[in-house]
C-alpha cells in the first residue's frame, strides 16, 4: 500500500466539500491549514537513569467556533503531518455534531509497550509542561486517543495543576470519574459508531437484525461499537487486532472476544471462532456493515475496489484514502464518516467539560441521552443536505454542513488587523 499523507488527505476531503459551498479561495486556505503547531522535544530520564528524547507535537487548527479540542496519541507513527491532519478533522467532527468547539490533537513518537509505568508518567508529564502555556480550560482542552486514557489524562491535569496552583479540572477531558470524568466517557466513541449504524439502516429501509458486521480494531471504539450493534441484533461476525482477524459466520460473542483479548492481548487465538483471517482478508469480507477502528489509511483505493460492504462506519479516524471514497462511491458503497461515526468521544468530551465547569455530575442515564440526541440530529443534516445539494457521497454531505458552521462563525468574528 502507497504511503498517504493524511493531512493531503484531509486537505482533499475539504476541497471536494467547498464545490459546494460558497467560499472565497482564501478562506479555504484559512479552512485547511493549522493556526499553530508546537513541535518539542522532550527529554526524560529512564528507570535506569540514562536520558532519552522524545518528538512530540500540538496542533491548534482552527478555533473560529470555540476553544481547541482534541487527544494525544502515543504511537510511533506520530509526526507533525499526522496531527495536523487529525487535529483538522476535529474541527469539521465538532462542527458536524454542533458543539462549541474547534479542532486540536497532539501526540508523542513512542511505543509505549517499550516503556514502564514510572516511565510513561515522566513521558506524560514532560509533555503536560511543555503544553502549559497552550491549553487550558477556555483556551485548549486535551482529551484521551490511541494508547492513551483515564491515566494520562489524571497526569496532565495534575501537572497543569500543580504549576498553575490552581484547580482546572476542565483543562482536559477523558478522566477517571473520581477526577472530574463523565460517566458514558468510555463507551461514548462506540455508541455513536452504532447510533449512526442503526440511523442508517433506517434511511435505507433495511432490518438490521438481519444484517452481518465485520469489525476492524478491537480496542476501546472497536470492541464497544461491536458489542452494541450486537445488541441490536446485528451479527458480528468477524473481528480483528494487530495480531489478525476471527471469524465465526453465525456471529462471535463480542462480549467473550473482549474478555479473550483482554487476557491474553489479542483477539487470535479466541476458540469460540471457527477460523482466522488476516486483516486484510476481513475488510473485503461479504458483510453488510464494516466497522473499521484502526489507524488512518487502513483501505486505499486498489483494496476499495475489493470491499463488499455495503455500509462502512468510520470508527478510526481517516481510515479511508480518498481515492478509496472514489471507489466506493463509485460502487454505491456508503461512507459514514469519521467526522460523524467516531463524534461520540468528542461529544460526551464536550458534555465533561460542561459538566466541570457547572461542578456537577450527569447521570449516565443523562449523557447517554443527549449523545444519540445530538448524533441523531447531525446524521439528519447529513441526508437532507446529501438529498438536497446532489454531492456525491455522505462525507462530503457532512464536510458541508460542517464547513457552512465553521465559515458562519469566522465571517460573524470578522478578521481581525
């Protein structure tokens, strides 16, 4: 598969949506490039007292609707591109679901297999020290992504803290309950991959108690999003890790599979499947719904041409190349998008962040409620405006609605001298 940059990749995306939309040439410029990227270096002492360096990265992309917003990944293919591009897609994410937020997202190069407890806590908070100066609870508000959670974000906070002498537990999202956390947080990415799963089916006029799904990543948003469209009814009969795919044509127990992988670190080896696939082999599986929950680039456009979904939902962030949205438009394949299928995090952020601010807690009953809300409503503008404006497919329907948002509130700000 071809290397993709993802930010070209989002620069695309937003290309394609502006055909429809009233735009000055500038403005879309301004549209597609961050306002700023912090690029460090940080140096951190080991167990064994050497000192090793680390690149790590914050990028601000746009804040005409409201403060920065956006996770930190620790992963080894981290770099300034990478952030750029998923730190643009938080701005048209937050737009699409309508939340009062623009788009962030930071990472730091690492493995964080490689490293202990102790180790990732120094990582952590090296990073929380060098990102001071950016975030804050009106200003930019971090939240949880690949390899990172509840622990890191306790870490951040803490050291904002500690330095500020203050108590900001908005200045992050993604925490342990015990610390300003939301209920709902956890399962929140999951549950609107499978509230935009069922909308659709609805749109379409289809039973999805008959239909077959095919999940690829079975971490947090994965696992979740599986175990309740297995709720619905749906079959989920195949999912996949790093280490490969299973396969059981009468439907895996999505509940048993996590527990599986939960103790042994991978989802291969589970004997409740009847045999095991590669990763690749599951996203062309013969499947009503694929669910792919892993990194950016996972389907490029010569793999799309084998894909037989009908419905894909983008739990992962930019799992598609746009080539491959040809493709599959192309083959009347529906796209949910990124933007719209994986905003259950963000939002249930959002509705942290509120709650922190009020210093008061919703009950989970609460939160739950207001996500298929605002999820519901936002895979509404989708259709009407994929119905009324003839784009070509449902990410870019959903990149107008998002960027019509964006464009109103930067023209009622004006520019500033």
């Amino acid at each position: 598969m071809a290397e993709v940059n993802p930010f070209e990749s989002l620069q695309e995306q937003l290309s394609d949506a502006a055909a429809y939309v009233d735009v000055e040439p500038g403005m879309l410029d301004r549209l597609q490039s961050p306002e700023r990227v912090l690029e460090t270096t940080l140096s951190v002492e080991m167990d064994d007292g050497s000192i090793e360096t680390f690149e790590a990265y914050r990028s601000q992309f746009n804040g005409d609707r409201g403060p920065y917003k956006g996770g930190i990944r620790y992963h080894p293919q981290v770099s300034r591109a990478e952030v750029k591009a998923l730190s643009g897609w938080m701005v048209y994410k937050c737009a699409a679901v309508n939340i009062p937020y623009g788009g962030g997202k930071g990472g730091i190069k690492l493995d964080p297999r490689q490293y202990s407890d102790a180790e990732i806590e120094r990582i952590t908070r090296a990073f929380a020290t060098e990102l001071r100066p950016l975030i804050g609870v009106d200003k930019d508000i971090p939240a949880p992504d690949v390899n990172t959670g509840q622990r890191e974000m306790n870490w951040i906070k803490d050291t904002y803290e500690t330095l500020e002498d203050t108590t900001e537990p908005g200045v992050v999202t993604g925490k342990a309950p015990e610390s300003g956390g939301s209920a709902g947080r956890v399962e929140a990415t999951g549950r609107s991959v499978m509230l935009v799963v069922r909308e659709a089916f609805e749109y379409f006029d289809r039973d999805i108690t008959d239909a077959t799904v095919a999940v690829q990543g079975y971490g947090n948003a994965g696992s979740v999003a599986a175990n309740l469209i297995s709720d619905l009814g749906a079959d989920v009969v195949a999912v996949s890790d790093s280490s490969g795919a299973i396969h059981d044509p009468d439907g895996l127990d999505t509940q048993a599979v996590k527990e599986f992988k939960r103790e042994t670190g991978s989802v291969t080896g589970y004997d409740g499947a009847t045999e095991e696939l590669s990763n690749q082999e599951l996203l062309t599986m013969d499947v009503d719904v694929l669910v792919p929950a892993a990194l950016e680039n996972a389907i490029d456009a010569d793999l799309a041409t084998d894909v037989r979904a009908d419905i894909i939902a983008e739990a992962a962030n930019g799992p598609l190349t746009p080539d491959a949205d040809e493709v599959l438009a192309d083959r009347n394949v529906h796209v949910i998008p990124d933007i719209l299928a994986n905003a259950g995090g963000v939002t249930v952020s959002y509705f942290e962040w509120v709650q922190n601010r009020q210093r008061f807690s919703w009950t989970e009953q609460r939160v739950n409620e207001e996500l298929e809300r605002l999820i519901t409503a936002a895979f509404d503008d989708l259709t009407e405006t994929y119905e009324a404006r003839d784009v070509p497919n449902f990410r870019t329907a959903m990149y107008v609605v998002a960027m019509n948002r964006v464009l109103s509130a930067a023209d009622e700000a004006g520019v500033f001298p």
